[in-house]
C-alpha cells in the first residue's frame, strides 16, 4: 500500500510540475505573439518618426528665400451689362472686379488706359450666356478671359490676377 500511495504522490507532483510546463509555455507565447511584435513595432515607428523628423534633430533654420513682396489691389467699377438671351426676357450681369497689381507704379499706368479696359470688358461680357457662368468651371474661364484682355489693354504694364467681389445673374 505504502508502494500506492507513493505511486499517487509521484504522480500529482508530476502533475503539479506539468502545469508549471503549460503555464511556462504559456508565458513563451505570449511573450512571442505579444511582447516581441509591439517591440519591433515600437522600435520600428520610433526610427520611422526619426526619419521623418518628428522627434529628434531640433529646430534647423530653413531658408525660404526672400519674403514676398505686397500685393496691390485696386477696384475697377461696377458693370453692369445685358447678357444673350435666348428667352424673351432680359438677362443681366453686375460684376465688381478687383485687379491684383505687383506695386502702386502699375496703377498708374493702367489709370490712363480705363476707358480701353472698360471697353474690353463690356465688349466680352455683352458676349456671354447665362449657361457660361454655370460651375466654378465658368468662372475660372471668365476669370482668365477677362484678365487676359486687360492685360492686352494696358501693355506693357501687367495684372496679376483678378478677384471677383461680386457677380450677380438676373
């Protein structure tokens, strides 16, 4: 009996030291399927954020070439013009435009030509259709249209750009 009860003793300390093997093992697992991959994702995006410049390195002075000269805005009048119709009745445009200039030299020279750059204006816009202003599509082409003819009109001084302050269709 004695040989039994030592058989049974072996056996539940083999037992014991099983479950130390399994919960060992499973230990490894989770040290291999957990802790190793956030390690090398830690170190990973640590040396990506590196790369980057996202941490590390300090403040480097970067030279953005010079600082860019003010603009000169100056507004044309309002326009007021009847559009192509192909109703019966009519259909007008009010347009406010502002010019985008490089400095005040250039507002004296296309102050002399105001008249030429009127004409040029009313002579395209008197052109247009309703359907012409439809999507910003419309507005970018009237935008180039229109700075192209102002820049025919006051040569050899140049716009820049044009700037719509208000366009009203009725």
């Amino acid at each position: 009996m004695a040989d039994e009860e030592d058989k049974v003793e072996a056996e539940a300390e083999e037992g014991e030291g099983g479950e130390e093997q399994k919960k060992g093992f499973n230990l490894k697992k989770i040290l291999l399927f957990v802790v190793a991959p956030l390690l090398v994702l830690g170190v990973g995006g640590g040396g990506a954020a590196w790369w980057f410049g996202l941490i590390g390195g300090g403040a480097e002075i970067v030279d953005q070439g010079p600082a860019p000269k003010p603009v000169v805005y100056y507004d044309l009048p309002e326009m007021t013009v009847n559009l192509v119709s192909a109703t019966a009745r009519d259909q007008y445009l009010r347009l406010k435009v502002s010019l985008e200039l490089a400095d005040q030299e250039t507002i004296a020279m296309i102050e002399p030509n105001m008249p030429r750059v009127l004409d040029a204006f009313q002579v395209y816009l008197r052109e247009l259709r309703t359907t012409d202003f439809e999507g910003s599509a419309g507005l970018f082409r009237l935008r180039e249209e229109l700075q192209r003819r102002i820049n025919v009109a006051v040569y050899p001084a140049k716009v820049d750009g044009i700037l719509f302050r208000e366009i009203i269709v009725q």
